[in-house]
C-alpha cells in the first residue's frame, strides 16, 4: 500500500523552483494577454487616428486652398472681361497653374467617391471656362455667362470643402465607434480574465499541494507510529527524491521498532529466570528451611522479597507493553455490554478495594457497543486499577457510563491528591510517572494509562482528564458505539 496517487512525471518540471516560475507564468499568462491585447488595440487605434487626422488635414487644407483659388481666378477674369488686359491674362494663366497643382494633390489622397467627383466637376467647370475667356467674348451676355459659370466654379469648390469636411466628421465617426469596440474588447477580455486567472490558480495550487500534502501526510503516519503503509510521493523530481528518503526513513523505523521488540522480549526473559531463583531462595530463607533467622535478617528479606515483586510486576509490564504495542492494531470487534464488563473489573479489584475500605459508586446505564471486549476490558482495568491505587483508605471511586449521541461516555474519578496541571498533557506518555505517587504499595510502571490509550485510540475514540474542579483525579473514555476501528 502506497500512500496518496502519483500524479504523472511528465506534468511536473523537474525541480520545486521550476514548478514555481511554471505556476508563476500560468498565473500571469492571461493577465499579459490581455496586456498584449490592449497594447494592439491602443497601437491600432492610435495609428488610425493618425492617419485619419493626417489625411483630413490635408483634404481640408487643399479644400480651403481650392475655394481661395477659385475666387481668385473669378476676380482676375472680371478684371480681364471689364478691362481686357493681357497682362491679366498671364495672371490667370499663374494662378491657374497653382490651381492645378492644389487639384493634383487633392485628387492623390484617399477621397471617397462623393469628394471625387466634386473634385473632378471642379477641374472641367475650370476647364471650360478657361476655354471661353480665351476666346475673348465681346457681347455683354457671353461676358455675364463666363461670370456665371466662374459664380458656379466658386459654388463648387464650396461643395468640395464641405464634404472634406464631413469626411473629418466621419473619420472622427470611424474612431469612436472603433474605440468603443476596442473598449468592449478589452472589457470583455478583462472579465475573462479574472475567472480563467482564479481557475488557472487553483489547478496550480492543487499541482503544487499535491506532492506537499503527500509529504505532510507520509511525515504525519511516521510521526504517529503507522509504518504499515509506504511512501510515494510525486512531483517535482527534489519532491520525489524526499518522498524516497522517507520511505528509506520508514524501513530504517521498522528495523529499529523490530529490533526493540526482540531486546524487550529477550531482556523480559533473562531477567524473569534469575528473579524467580531469587524469589524461591528468599522464600525458603524465610520459611526457616536453612535455619531460623534472626529480626535484623527477617527485615532484610522481607525487603528483598517487596524488591523482587517489584520487580517481576515491572517486567510483566514491559511484555504487557511489548503485546499492547503488537495487538494495537488488530481489533476483534463484536457487540459487547460495556455495563458488564465495568461489574466484571469491579469484581476482579473487589478484595484489593475492600482490604483499603474503598467503596465505589456506580452510575451505569446498560450500553451496547461494537468494540474488542479484551481490549475493552484492559481500559476499563487500568482506569479502575490507577483509581483504587491512588484513592486514600477508605474513600469513594466513581464510575458512570452513559449514551451521548453516536457514543458511549465512561468516567472514572477518584478521591486521590488528583493529577498536577502540568502533568495532565504526559500522565498519557508510555513510562512516565508523575511527581505525586501513591506510598505504601508497589510502585506503577507508568504503562497502564498509556495501554489504556492506545486502546481506546484503535477504537476511534479518545482518552482524557477532565478539570472538574474536584478532588482527585477524573478520566474519560470516549467511544463510537458503531466501533471506530479503521
């Protein structure tokens, strides 16, 4: 079994840096886009609107200049009708060549096809009327026509000007209705781009999660004892080679935690063979079988032997550890009377509570639940037996049990000197053993409370002191009724 999914290698740079100038760049891609695109669009129109003014000016300039010049040769062919002068004559024919100069221009730039016959209808009314005063007409009507018809070409050159400049209105037009377009663009790139940029972030917070979540989770089974599954963690191929040494770190745990129980059950074994024979010896010294012994060396061997229990109680401790820590795990979960199983501890410690005047008051509602009834009935053991051992002569244990919700809550409080503050977070811890011990009696090994938690956890419930503000100590179990047991 192989902890988390491994996401595919080729989705994944190579180092965790590089994934964070990828994630970088995906981020920003649709911002600089967008940037891109506004860039085009401003560009775009900036050279439209220059092109447009560049052309309307001129337009409009060669317009201007078209109607003065019209006017003009209308002025000089009056002067040369009335006076019929030659050197009129030669005036007209100069500005005439400006005239048609200005009309060259104009007929160059990109007019639309209203400008454009303006613009030609101009140039032959001239045309035509340079024709006739060459001819010289002498009668006052044919001076009064050519007049006309100059009264006509002024009346055009007009016409042109104002159509030049209603093409500046249409190209002023033309630029807003393509700003406004432009603006629309870019507003709707815009708005495409906050969604798609929250999106493009989330895939890359989960890429980038993925292998770190793998990581806190491998970190997390190691650093609660759960060696049972592997490590695989993917991503980036530095993500990948930490993954590696922690599944190195796991085996390296396994041997270790393996080693450890064959030193416990080794040392548990040589040392309970040599403490039997020194049991027995200072049993049958104390019997008289060698002798009678004197007060001083009853004392003596009344001490040895309190050691030697002592010491074979630790050493049964150490294989109680050495089994709880191996069956920890391996829950035979049946339908179990949690009320019974309390009676039956109550009776197992009755001879040791009734030898100190202890009495215990019972709160019990009956109470079914999925759990294993060996390990079920060690916590309830331990509870009973750490309460008895630290409740003064003839004081009062209590024991409730009771239904809250989807649990089973189970209390166990003492008339004891309670549990120190600063010892309520490690009263838990295997081994340990606080300032406050109980005297008279053999001393605990610290391991019960810690056996009765590891139980409790490998039921999916949870073990711990409750601050009532009472004397004495308080304990409480608990437990899912369906068995919580993964």
């Amino acid at each position: 079994m192989k902890i988390g999914l491994d996401f595919p290698q080729r989705y994944y740079p190579r180092s965790f840096l590089s994934l964070l100038l990828l994630a970088f760049a995906l981020v920003a891609a649709p911002l600089i886009v967008a940037f891109y695109n506004a860039a085009v669009y401003v560009e775009e129109l900036a050279g439209q609107s220059q092109s447009a003014v560049s052309q309307a000016a001129q337009a409009s300039r060669g317009s201007r200049l078209l109607v003065e010049q019209t006017t003009a040769l209308e002025r000089v062919a009056r002067q040369y009708l009335i006076l019929d002068d030659a050197e009129l004559l030669n005036d007209y024919s100069r500005l005439r060549g400006n005239f048609k100069a200005n009309t060259s221009e104009l007929s160059l730039q990109p007019l639309d096809e209203l400008q454009l016959h303006g613009l030609n209808s101009t140039i032959d009314k001239e045309q035509e009327l340079y024709d006739k005063l060459l001819r010289s007409p002498s009668s006052h009507a044919e001076k009064a026509a050519l007049i006309e018809g100059y009264v006509t070409l002024s009346d055009l050159a007009r016409e042109v000007l104002n159509t030049s400049n209603a093409l500046i209105d249409r190209e002023v037009e033309s630029m807003r209705r393509t700003a406004e377009r432009a603006q629309r663009t870019l507003w709707l790139q815009f708005a495409a781009t906050i969604p798609l940029g929250i999106l493009l972030a989330v895939a890359v917070t989960l890429l980038i999660a993925r292998p770190i979540r793998q990581l806190d989770q491998a970190i997390r089974r190691l650093g609660s004892g759960e060696f049972d599954a592997g490590i695989r963690v993917g991503g980036p191929a530095d993500l990948k080679y930490l993954g590696s040494r922690l599944e190195w770190l796991r085996q390296r745990l396994i041997e270790l935690e393996e080693q450890k129980r064959l030193f416990m059950r080794h040392v548990s074994h040589e040392l309970k063979t040599p403490l039997t024979a020194l049991r027995e010896g200072s049993e049958l010294l104390v019997d008289g079988t060698v002798g009678p012994l004197s007060t001083a060396q009853r004392e003596i061997m009344a001490i040895l032997q309190q050691k030697s229990i002592q010491l074979q109680r630790l050493i049964e401790d150490l294989l109680d550890y050495q089994r709880a820590q191996e069956s920890v795990g391996r829950l035979g979960l049946s339908d179990v009377r949690f009320d019974r199983i309390v009676i039956k501890v109550l009776e197992d410690h009755r001879l040791t509570a009734k030898a100190r005047g202890i009495r215990a008051d019972l709160q019990l509602q009956p109470v079914v639940l999925k759990a294993d009834e060996d390990k079920l009935r060690a916590v309830v053991a331990n509870l009973v037996s750490n309460a008895i051992k630290y409740s003064s002569d003839g004081g009062i244990i209590s024991l409730a049990l009771h239904r809250e919700g989807d649990n089973v809550v189970f209390d166990v409080g003492d008339a004891g000197p309670g549990i120190p503050r600063e010892d309520r977070d490690r009263v838990f811890d295997w081994f340990y053993q606080g300032e406050r011990r109980h005297h008279g009696r053999v001393q605990g090994s610290g391991l019960g409370l810690a056996i009765a938690k590891e139980f409790v956890l490998a039921h999916g419930g949870h073990v711990e002191v409750v601050d009532d503000h009472a004397a004495g100590a308080h304990f409480r179990v608990t437990l899912p009724l369906g068995g919580g047991a993964s």
